[in-house]
C-alpha cells in the first residue's frame, strides 16, 4: 500500500553503495524508500569520472527521482559531508 508520508532517499558517501543502509532499512517500512548508488558503485552502470562533482551527483538524483515519479522530498538522509552536499543542492 503507497504511504502518505514524504519518500526518503538515502545517501551514501561518494564510492560506497547502498547497501550501507541494509542495517537500518526496517526502520522505514512505512514509506517509500530510494536507495541511490553514485556513479561507478553499486548497481550503477555510469562510470565514475574524473571531472565528476557533487552537482553531478545531485543531477543524477534529480533524475532518478523524476523517473520514479517522486517530486521534490523533504526527507533526504546522508551519512558523510559529500552525501550531506549533495542532499542540500536545489
């Protein structure tokens, strides 16, 4: 059943995927969760680049999230400063 609380996207630090977040996952059975792998971890198939920067990352959030249908969600989570960055760009 869709929740009507707001999605939360979970943010891990630049080369670390999403399964970092296994261990708190059950917490949030109550909404939707987006787990998002920055380029060249995890399941993503978009090499990571030298010219790669956190703008670009948030980019690729925005993106994800537009095809996922989520509009903008107030409950973002990070756990280092590069994820908390990216969690903050408009």
């Amino acid at each position: 059943m869709p929740s009507s609380k707001a999605p939360l996207v979970l943010i891990q630090g630049r080369g670390l995927d999403h399964h970092g977040w296994d261990s708190v996952l059950n917490e949030f059975t109550d909404r939707t969760v987006v787990l998002i792998d920055h380029r060249g971890t995890g399941q993503t198939t978009a090499p990571l680049s030298s010219e790669w920067s956190t703008r670009d990352f948030a980019n690729d959030i925005i993106t994800i999230l537009d095809h996922a249908g989520i509009d903008r969600t107030p409950a973002t989570s990070s756990r280092n400063p590069i994820s908390s960055n990216v969690a903050r760009i408009p």
